[in-house]
C-alpha cells in the first residue's frame, strides 16, 4: 500500500492495523532497569502501609508516586 492510500484510510478512521508489522513494536525509554534503593525502616513500613490501603504493590506506588514527582518537576520547567 502507497503512504498516500495508508493515510487516506487512517484519516477516515478504517482499521489499518493489518497493515502493520506489530512483532518489532518497541516503546522507547519504557525498557525495564532495575535499581536497588535503601530506605529507612519506618519509610518501608508506611508504604506497606499505604500500598495496602490502595490495594496496589509497594513496587507500584513507588513508581506511581516517582513517576507523579518527575511529571511535577518536567511541567514546571517547562
């Protein structure tokens, strides 16, 4: 299919996902690293704390809450 028939069909909203090749789909920047922090005691405890009241992973609301201060911080300088 020409660019020009593909963008035809996409601007009228048809599904062109057939059209794709999907098996080397990547997001970048979203691969996965791992990094060891350190917290206090008392700092775990009140995320365990907090994760269970959410019903969410201490993994996931340290993420969120990073993810949440990071988002902050690029609005503003922008």
């Amino acid at each position: 299919m020409k660019a020009e028939e593909f963008d035809k069909r996409f601007d009228r909203a048809d599904d062109i996902t057939s059209e794709l090749d999907l098996s080397s789909l990547r997001r970048p920047s979203a691969e996965q690293r791992r990094v060891n922090v350190d917290f206090p005691a008392w700092m775990i405890d009140s995320l365990d704390r907090e994760a269970k009241r959410l019903g969410v992973t201490r993994q996931s609301i340290i993420k969120v809450w990073l993810a949440e201060r990071l988002e902050d911080q690029h609005g503003r300088a922008a």
